[in-house]
C-alpha cells in the first residue's frame, strides 16, 4: 500500500507541476518617431548633453511617447557627429514602458543644420509586459543642430 500511495504521489507531482516558461521567440520590431532636443554645453567645447521628449508609433506598442538622453559630439571626429551613451525610454498608451541604450554617428550638419544619422540600439528591459523585454537593431534618420527636432526610425527584433 505504501508503495502505491508513492507512486501515486509522484505521479500527481508530474501532472500538476507546470512545464517550465519557454523563452520568447524574437519578433520583428519597428518604429518611428519625432523628437524635439535640448542642449546643454559640457566642459568640452562643441560636446553637448542632450535631453528629448517626442511621440510616435511603434509595433507592439501602438501609439508611444518617448524621451531620451545622449551625449552628441561634434569634435572629437572631425566631419562626423559621434552619439554616445544614448538611454531611450518609450511608454505606450497603457503605460507599459521599453527600456533601451544606443550609439550611432553622424553626417556633420549641413549649412541648415541637418545631419543624416545611423546607429545601434539594444532593447534593456521595460515595465509592465516588457518587464523581460530583449533585442536589438539598427536605427536611422535625420536630425538638425539648429532646430533641435529630429525624425528616428528603429528597426529589429523584441522578444517579451
């Protein structure tokens, strides 16, 4: 009898325990966006602290305002913009928040001040169902020194 209740036992701990959570499958990513830019000049002349706020869309999201923080320098390589230690955080209409880092570099701004830029980015998180959230790609798009607006477009891969 007692070697009926352990198989018994052991049996209803298989059945009842849940499979382990699968890894999520990457998923392509895209969005895009405007954003409006401040600087503020740091100890190196022509090295600029950057905040923005902006809106757009983006898959997985929808509709999505997003905000950002960067270190844009304009001399260090001489005709190239270098964008450094980008931190990008998107929030949906639900308030469901995705988290990411980027870098890129930079055409040098013509004489109206556009620049074409191009980088990478890596997703690092999030709240809410992007609280896992992972992946990566390529961003590009332009953006001017004089008027501080820019228009971004992110494609690549987001598992959550």
């Amino acid at each position: 009898m007692r070697v009926i209740r352990l198989i018994l036992a052991a049996l209803a701990a298989v059945l009842f325990t849940a499979p382990p959570a699968a890894a999520a499958e990457p998923r392509p990513f895209t969005s895009d966006f405007t954003i409006e830019a401040s600087f503020a000049p740091m100890p190196v002349p022509g090295v600029f602290a950057v905040t923005t706020s902006g809106a757009g869309h983006a898959s997985h999201l929808g509709k999505v305002t997003v905000s950002s923080s960067e270190t844009l320098d304009f001399v260090s390589s001489p005709g190239t913009v270098t964008l450094d230690d980008g931190r990008l955080v998107m929030t949906a209409a639900n308030g469901d928040q995705l988290y990411w880092s980027y870098e890129g570099t930079g055409s040098a701004p013509d004489e109206n001040g556009e620049s074409a830029l191009a980088g990478t980015f890596v997703i690092t998180g999030g709240t809410g169902r992007f609280s896992d959230a992972a992946g990566d790609g390529s961003l590009h798009g332009t953006g001017n020194a004089v008027t501080g607006m820019a228009s971004l477009t992110y494609h690549g891969s987001i598992s959550y």
